[in-house]
C-alpha cells in the first residue's frame, strides 16, 4: 500500500520522471525514471532497486547520453 511521505495521501499513479541529482559540485539529470507520483502531491517515489540504479548509473563507468546547458538563477 502506497503512503505518501510528504503529504500522507495513499494513492499514486506510476509514470516515467525525470530528476535532477546534485553529485559533489555537479548535478546531473536522470530521465526516464520509474516512479510512482502521489495523486495528491504530486510527490515522486522511487524504488530501492531504481535507486541503487540510479546510484551505480551517475557513480560508475557511465557515460551521459547527452550533455546540455543549465541556466541557473540566484534567488538573493
């Protein structure tokens, strides 16, 4: 059974994210995620088996598929 961990609603539907991951001065985006997304919150969860994925993907032998630029903003 499904329980959100940020807004404590109980159902989700599962859907493909993408997420951005901030890896010591870097981030890195990771597409094509299996998550299940709260229906309430919109809040995505992952698996532990797509998070150890993800881990050994952006930590290991890896390369991108792809690079592209980042505009980043200062809110200050």
């Amino acid at each position: 059974m499904f329980k959100c961990h940020v807004c404590g609603g109980n159902s989700a539907k599962t859907e493909f994210v993408s997420e951005v991951f901030k890896m010591d001065d870097r981030r890195v985006l990771v597409e094509h995620i299996p998550a299940l997304v709260c229906d309430r919150c919109g809040e995505s969860t992952f698996s532990r088996e797509t998070t150890e994925r993800i881990r050994l993907l952006v930590h290991g032998s890896a390369r991108p598929v792809k690079t592209v630029p980042l505009e980043v903003f200062a809110l200050a």
